[in-house]
C-alpha cells in the first residue's frame, strides 16, 4: 500500500496539485484507520452496557422515575396519615372516656343528693312545703349540681285522697295550681309534683303534674321503687319547657315509710334534667375541645338522642362511643372528630419535598439522557467517519491500480512510437494530463457519475476557443461511470490530437462534430467526425493514438471501437456501456451503523 501511495504522489506531482491532498489525507487515514475503528467498536460495547437504558428509553426513563418517587412519597404520606389516624383514634378514645367520667361525676352528685334528701323525707311524719324548701336551701347545692331544675317532691295520691292534695296545693304552692291530667283509674295511684325548688317561673309550670300518668316516668319510677335506688328516666320533655321541643330526663328517689308488715311507698324525691345542659354542665369538668358529643338514651340511634354539640354528619370510623351509668340507666356517649380532608402538616411536607426530589430526580435523569443522546449521535457519527474513511481508502486503491495501470500501457506504447527522449516526454506529458482534466471532472463529482458533454468539452476545450475552428457537440444527457470517463476522455484526447496535427483542427475551416445518443438503456454512442480538414492519405503508419483507442480504450469499454481514416475526415463510433448507478460508499449508511450498535447491545 505504501509503495502505491508513493508512485500516487509522484505521479501528483506530474499531472498537477489536484490529486496530491487527496491522496495524502487518504495514507493518513489508512495508517490510522484499523486502530481508530477498533477503539470506537469498543466505545459501543461500553456505551451499550452503561447507557443503554438511556438511550433506549430516552422519555420513559425520566417519568419513570419521576413515577417510582412519587409512589413512594404516596406511600409515606399513607403511612404518616394511618399513624395520624391512630393517634387521633386513641384520643378520641381518651376524650370519650373522660368526658364519660364528667357525666356520671355529675349524676353522682345528683345521686348523691337525692340520697340524701330521701333519708330525711322518711323520718318525717309530715311533709309541709316551708320543711321541704328550708331542706333543699339548707343543701347548699354547690357546681356539681348544675344541670338540674332543682330539687322536687312528689307524693303518692291514691283514690281518695285526691282532695287533701288539692288542698295541700293551694296551701303550699305559690301560685294557683290544680292536679292534671286527670286521673282515669287506670294506674293505681297518681304522682303528682308537690314541691319543686328553686321557685323559678319554669318550675312552677309543672306543679300539679301526674308523672305516673305518662309511661316513660312511670317506667324509671317503677325500677326506682323496685330497687330503692336513684334511678333515671328515658327521653322526655320536661313540663317547665312549655311545650319547647327540648329533650331531658329525671332521676328518682323512692321514699317509704312504715307500715304493717313492711313499708309502704310515700313518694319520690326527684331531679328534673334539660340535656342539653347537663352535658353542657358535664364539658365544663372535661372541655371536649374540637370533637363533637352526643348523648343517646340506652342506644345510639337518632330517635334516642337527648343532647349533642355537633350537627355535621360524622362518618362511623370518626365516632367513639361508650356506655355511661346515670343513675341505674343506660346511656350512651358519641365523640366524634370532624374529618377536613386537609392532609396533616407532617404529610404536606413529605408531599412537597417528595415531589422537588421526583421533579430534580427526573431533570437530572432526562440531561443525562440526553447527555447519552448525544453521546450516541457522536459515536455514530465517527463510526460513519471511520467506514468514510475505509470506503474511501478501499476506493482510492481500486482506483489508483486502474489509474496506474492505464499510465503503464501508456508509457509502454509512447515509448515504442517515440523517436527520442523529447518526443516521448512531450506524448507522455498530453496524455497525463488527459487523465488529469478527466480526473478533475470526477473529483468534482465526488468520483459519482459524469455527464458525456463534460467529459468530451474538457478534452476539446482549447480548440473550441479558436476561431478558425469548428466544434460541435450535441447528444442527450447521458451519466458515464467514473472508469468509463476516464477511457472516454482518452479517446477523445487521442482523437483531438490526431486532428490538431493532421487532421481538422490543423488548418482553418476545419469541423469537427462529436455526436452522441442513446441506444437502448445499457449504451451510449459516441461519433467523433471531422470535415473540412486535409485529405486523408490512403498509405499511412499506424500510430500510438491508433492504438491506444483500439487497445487500451476498448478494452476498458469492454466494446469494439470503429475507427475510420476516411478521405474527407476521420470517423471513430465508440460504444460506451451506461452502467447502473451504484453508490459510493464515501458516507457509511446510517443504518449499517445502528445495526452493529444494535448487535453490540445484544452482546452487551
């Protein structure tokens, strides 16, 4: 290879600059590139194992892991909120069971009271109304019985003894009052109030009123005389509201006093109740804060409701309820926590520092991807410049052989024809730079197709400026392989010559018309004709230029070349194949390049 790159440039230096750098970048690219070509090879397989999934998946990979992130600062969020939940739960526990406490604290001491107030009521022979008030003033109710009416009495009236207590009311009550409703034997005595305390315009509403006469009373003052204990009533509306939809409830007290064979019911002290304040009386020992309470009678439904704080629907996994004792009676008690959708400050902050990292996390991932992008247009690019280079180097061997090939008949068949040194280095000298103005045309076209008329006006370019003259060229636009112009333009140097000193173009008026068409898609003829020059001798020695286009050039055609001396002009036809275009492979095919990139990131 060296040795052809040297007689490359020597003959450069003859024929002219034109092919020196080209054959010069050409050995630098040869020496280097095997060496070069294997480096970016394991470029590739390095590359394909390190940033393939870049390159492969150049969005998917950043949203992917924005994605992943995401999923896993959802799943903190949901952790923190499920502990959150926890710990508010067991609040919410504790809050219930607390204010549970304050409720049966303050029925306690009501309790407690009516206790009290029963034991003295049974050791007296007569209750008057100025005994009872003094009593209950004398208790000095303190703030654990808030909550409650007051303090009342209430005697049994059997059958008959209905107008002693009539009597006892109009001398006791402060104001006019009158037993109701009346009394229609069904039960077997009435329990009408007799006494109630403080006297306040809301208590005196309900003297007079017969509480056996209505069944929920009746029920809690049945268990009451049953079990001798304080014991409270269901869900009612208290007589001192008026007929105001305000729900409460009692407690009583049974009284007895002796009689044969055991004793006998008196009557009932009692404590009348509005809900609504005695759970209000309740949140002041334990303050619910923002939860909501409700209070229900024996069950949490909502016809058993007595008093709440709240009026938003709440759902189940927010309540917390428990059974509280009032006074011998069931009742249940309902907290509740509103829910406001806001996630908690802890969560919040998990959120946004886990979409920043999500979002950072996807920027840095997509300029490494393209980074890797990049990265891979670069190594494709030079794996294109490499197989540039080989191609190149490849098709410059091919053709320096042909060219040198073509130089060796040349100087073989000058050197027979030539009579002394001048003459052979004047032969040789015009038919170099034949091939040199041909090689020019091909250079120009990046050694790809040149057009006939190119290659014929190169050649017969200084005779077409001479007036004396006449040349004439004319054909269709026919595409001549880079070997083809090389022969093409041989012939037509040989041609031109011959008629420069013999023929044509050696005197004034003479013609000369090259013609060129078409026959059939596989060749091109080529008619050179000359007229108007000196006869042609009919006795005449063969010459180089004879045998130059009969031999050399004919061979590279791979067609019999017609060369006629006729009398008036000479006639030479060529026959030149039109071969298919191939391309040149100076620009490596991008595809052939993802290819071996594909088939390293299958070995990789």
């Amino acid at each position: 290879m060296d040795a052809i790159a040297a007689l490359i440039v020597l003959c450069g230096t003859k024929c002219g600059a034109s092919g020196s750098p080209l054959v010069t970048g050409a050995l630098a690219l040869g020496r280097q590139g095997p060496v070069l070509e294997l480096d970016l090879s394991e470029r590739a397989t390095r590359r394909s194992r390190t940033k393939r999934w870049l390159v492969r998946y150049p969005r998917a990979l950043p949203v992917g892991i924005f994605l992943l992130v995401a999923a896993i600062t959802v799943l903190a969020i949901f952790a923190i909120e499920r502990s959150e939940a926890q710990r508010s739960n067991a609040q919410l526990a504790s809050r219930t069971t607390a204010i549970a406490s304050a409720l049966e604290r303050r029925s306690n001491a009501s309790s407690a009271y009516l206790r009290a107030g029963a034991a003295l009521l049974a050791t007296l022979d007569d209750i008057a109304p100025d005994t009872f008030r003094r009593f209950v003033s004398e208790l000095r109710l303190d703030a654990d019985y808030r909550g409650a009416e007051g303090i009342g009495w209430a005697m049994v009236v059997r059958p008959g003894e209905f107008d002693a207590f009539d009597q006892l009311l109009d001398d006791g009550a402060p104001v006019p009052a009158q037993f109701y409703p009346a009394f229609t034997g069904e039960q077997p005595y009435a329990v009408p109030v007799t006494f109630l305390q403080p006297d306040t315009q809301r208590n005196r509403r309900a003297l007079g009123y017969d509480m056996f006469s209505e069944p929920v009373r009746r029920t809690a003052m049945m268990e009451a005389e049953r079990t001798a204990r304080p014991t409270a009533s269901g869900k009612v509306v208290l007589q001192q509201e008026g007929g105001a939809e305000q729900p409460g409830f009692l407690i009583y007290m049974p009284v007895f006093e002796g009689a044969p064979g055991g004793r006998r019911l008196r009557g009932y002290i009692y404590s009348p109740f509005n809900a609504q304040d005695f759970l209000s009386s309740a949140l002041e020992l334990e303050d619910a804060g923002s939860y909501g309470v409700t209070l229900y009678h024996a069950a949490a439904a909502p016809d058993n409701v007595l008093a709440t704080t709240t009026t938003e629907e709440v759902p189940l996994d927010q309540r917390s309820h428990e059974l509280v004792t009032i006074a011998n009676s069931p009742f249940v008690l309902e907290v509740s926590r509103a829910d406001t959708g806001v996630l908690s400050g802890l969560s919040m902050a998990t959120l946004i520092f886990g979409l920043l990292v999500a979002s950072l996390l996807m920027l840095v991932v997509r300029m490494l991807t393209q980074q890797a992008l990049e990265d891979e247009a670069s190594l494709v690019w030079f794996e294109e410049q490499a197989s540039i280079r080989n191609s190149l180097t490849r098709e410059l061997n091919h053709r320096v052989k042909n060219t040198l090939a073509n130089v060796l008949s040349i100087i073989a068949l000058t050197r027979r024809r030539a009579e002394d040194v001048g003459a052979f280095a004047d032969g040789l000298d015009g038919r170099i730079r034949a091939l040199s103005a041909t090689h020019d045309l091909l250079t120009n076209s990046d050694w790809g197709t040149t057009p006939v008329e190119a290659v014929v006006r190169a050649e017969l370019l200084p005779y077409t400026q001479d007036a004396e003259h006449a040349v004439e060229l004319s054909g269709p636009e026919v595409e001549l392989a880079p070997n083809d112009a090389l022969s093409l333009g041989l012939a037509m140097h040989e041609l031109a010559t011959n008629a420069a000193k013999y023929g044509a173009l050696s005197q004034p008026g003479g013609k000369v018309s090259v013609n060129w068409q078409l026959e059939g898609d596989a060749l091109v003829r080529v008619e050179w004709q000359e007229s108007g020059g000196p006869a042609v001798p009919a006795q005449r020695g063969r010459g180089f230029g004879t045998d130059l286009i009969e031999r050399i050039v004919a061979h590279e055609l791979r067609n019999p070349v017609q060369l006629e001396f006729n009398p008036d002009g000479v006639r030479c036809v060529l026959l030149i194949p039109v071969r298919e275009p191939t391309e040149f492979a100076i620009r490596a095919s991008e595809a052939a390049a993802k290819k071996r990139l594909r088939t390293a990131d299958l070995k990789g």
